[in-house]
C-alpha cells in the first residue's frame, strides 16, 4: 500500500522526547486529524505542500532512506502529521524491523494501529488546552492498556507545556497513568521566528520556568523536563 | 557505616546522560580514584573543600533529603567523585528503595560493587585519552558481564568527547559493547568561564562539531549524542 510521504531525511539526532539525543533517520506523514493552535508542522496538513507528498510504498521509502543515508543509521523515527492515520504503515515497521532499524513514533493518540505494538519506542503526545483540542481520554486508556499488554518496545506520554493550564492538564494525565514514563516539554510559540540567537534565549528562558515549576510541584514528581535540541542548534529550520 | 557525603541539594534536573530531564535530588560523595584532566568535580578529591565533607549515616542522608524537597522527590542520584569506592553507599541504596525511590549513579568503572545490581539507573562512564586515565578494560568486561546477568534495573555507557582521538576511544568501547546503550556528550573545557553566554555558544558549537562528526560516522550508528542541559540553563554554577 502506497504511503503519502512529505519528508525523509538524516541522519540527525532526535531532539526531543524518550529517544532525545538518539541518531536517527526522520520519515514524515502527511495528514493530520487534529488542528493545534501552536503546530510546529502545519505544512502536513494544510494544504500548503500538497503537491510535495510522494506516493511512496514501503519498499521505496526503504530504497530512499538507504541512498541518503546507507550504512550509517540503525534507527528510523516517523513522525507527522499523525502516522496513527495510516494502517499501511504496518508494513513499512515490518520491513524495517526486517532489517534490524530500530523505530520510534510519535502520535498524539487519537486512533490506534494494531502495529502499534511492535513500534521501538512508542511516544504518546495528548494535547494540552493551549492547543485548543480536546483529548478523548477513553481512546487513550484502551490504546495505554492495550499497549501494557501488547507492546515489546517501550513507551512514553509527552506533553507540551505553554502555561499553567498545560501544567494542570499535564498533573491529571500523570496521575490517571503513573506508570507511564511522562516527559514534559517546553513548547515554541515562535516558530515563525528567524533570529536564532533571540529565540535560543526566549526557549533557554521558558524551559527555565518550566524546570522551575516542576520542581515545585509535589504532584510531579517522578517526570522528565526537556527542551527541543534541534531548536537549540538549528532554529526554527527545517530538514536538519 | 558512615558515608563520606559533600552536597546534597535539588530537587533539579539531571543535566546529562541515560536520565536527561529527570526531575531528581543529588547527593554527591567524596573522594576518587582517578584524576581526570578536566575533572569539573576536582573539590570531590583535591581537598580543597576536605572540611566540608560531612560524614554521615544513611538514615541521616535521608533526613537530610527529606528535609529540603519532602514530599517532592521520587529519584535521587548519586554521584562523585567516583561513588563505587564505597561499599557502605549499599545500605543507603537498601533505604531509598524501601521509601519507592528510583536511584541513579554514575562511576567511570574502574570498581565493582555488589550493590550496583541494584541501581535502576546505572551509569558506566570510561575515560577516554583527553582525560589522561587509562581505562581497565579488564575490570569493566566482568563488570559488564555481571550487570547483564544480575542487575535489575537499566545501564548505560557514556563517554565524554573533547576531540577526534575520544571519538575514536568512543568507537572501540561501542565495538566492545554493542548491546549496551552508549551516550556521548559533549565535553567543556570551560569550567572556570563565567561569562554564561559566551560559554552557551561555545558548548553549542561543539555539540553542533559533535553531532556532525557522528553523523557522518559507520561506526556510531546506534548512539546518542547530548549535552550537559544544566549548563545551557545555569552555567557553570554549583548546587542548581
Ligand atoms: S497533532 Fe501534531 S501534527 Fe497534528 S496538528 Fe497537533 S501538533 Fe500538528
Ligand atoms: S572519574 Fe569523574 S570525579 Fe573522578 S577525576 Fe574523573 S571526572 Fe573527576
């Protein structure tokens, strides 16, 4: 089954989250079922790059990723868009794991994929109020239990913190799965922003606070605080 | 058994390594076998600050910990010096997971102890030759051998690049191991620097030198490359 496809690219360390540092290849989806205020990738859905996705089947994608990069990745991360979109994704998993690449994948956990369960490190990345989307909470214990059950990799909440209000919605989804790693991030409301130096300051400022209130909090207290990297190194650019 | 103990401060982030982000209390030990060139915990072993080693007893270390974030911690980690020199550190392991407390540590390796199967966390971090110590890789083949077999929790290598012949230490360790994870981090030279933002942009830059040169690399296929976060946030400061 042929997958839209919007980028490929590395290798390149994975800035954020569960595998942060980790040197990886990227595959982007197109499509997305959600609309976040703050989308740091609305160019997968808009509309703006259609005529940029590639139509590509498993095995092109794997040919792709081999002639940019072949012999020096063993780990693949999809991301989006919403890669929880595509049941043909299973396939792509299956041939990577064929060929001993390790995959993570990131979805907000809107819909599940049976081939959810053989992902590396699975992140699960529900949305705060300042994304203006409501999570469906029910749709997000069965995935959570199904993958305790199931899943052979490991996996991971993260959650994007703007303000205080994140931070709230942030203590009553660590409380309702405990047992979830959870990694809280600062969020970029500049990614318009084409001064690197400012906009270094400006994260290096929000994940100070974001540090401090979780310090603070009793409520968090076995949780992970990160920033991007990449923004850190690279800006707001794309494709590195 | 008394414990040689120089700081105990947090709740903060882990700055580095396997537990980036983690929101955690440290409690750092004295005294070390090795004596690395760019040590940045030189007052662990060079008795500058030998009186204010506090000798106490690990129920007393708890309070102590209690007393500054009780009620806010779930993670401590200890850390040196080299922590491994002491064989009474068990008892005090023994007592925090009793209280559900997860615990990290890092040593460079040079000496086992039964208590590390115990670490949920442990960090194996090897010298490379910018450091001027030479690893025994004798001792850290059986200690590997032994966390494989016995330990309960996770561990980790992590060596610490300054230059290309670390890089090329980093590949005969990864070459050696391949099944462990192995982290490299950007090395800083500029432990006395002051100046917060030049020393920003100057880790920046070779953590931007790092990341390219194991990109480019066959041999670090599976690694992951980080910083120290702590630095980007605060500096060189102590106790943050
Ligand atoms: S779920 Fe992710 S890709 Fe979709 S709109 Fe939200 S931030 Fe963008
Ligand atoms: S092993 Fe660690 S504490 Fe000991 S001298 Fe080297 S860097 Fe410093």
């Amino acid at each position: 089954m042929k997958l839209p496809i919007l980028e490929i690219f590395g290798p390149t360390i994975q800035g954020e989250g569960m595998v942060i540092g980790q040197k990886t290849m990227f595959v982007r989806t197109a499509g997305c079922d959600y609309a976040c205020s703050w989308c740091d990738s609305k160019f997968t859905w808009d509309g703006s790059e259609k005529e940029k996705i590639n139509l590509m089947e498993p095995e092109k994608i794997w040919q792709e990723l081999n002639q940019q990069a072949g012999g020096r990745f063993a780990h693949v991360t999809i991301s989006g868009g919403n890669p929880a979109l595509l049941s043909g994704l299973g396939a792509f998993v299956d041939l990577l794991q064929a060929n001993q690449i390790k995959i993570a994948l990131e979805t907000q956990g809107s819909k599940w994929q049976p081939w959810f369960v053989n992902i590396d490190e699975l992140t699960l990345s529900p949305k705060p109020p300042s994304s203006k989307m409501k999570t469906n909470f029910a749709i997000l214990d069965n995935m959570i239990a199904s993958l305790k059950e199931k899943q052979k990799g490991s996996c991971s909440l993260k959650i994007v913190i703007f303000d205080l209000t994140d931070l709230e919605y942030a203590k009553r989804v660590h409380l309702r799965y405990p047992d979830v790693p959870l990694f809280l991030q600062v969020g970029n409301d500049q990614t318009e922003n084409v001064d690197d130096d400012k906009l270094l300051h400006y994260l290096l400022n929000r994940y100070d606070w974001l540090v401090q209130k979780v310090m603070e909090s009793k409520a968090l207290k076995n949780v992970r605080v990160l920033p991007q990297l990449h923004t850190y190194l690279w800006g707001n650019k794309r494709g590195v």
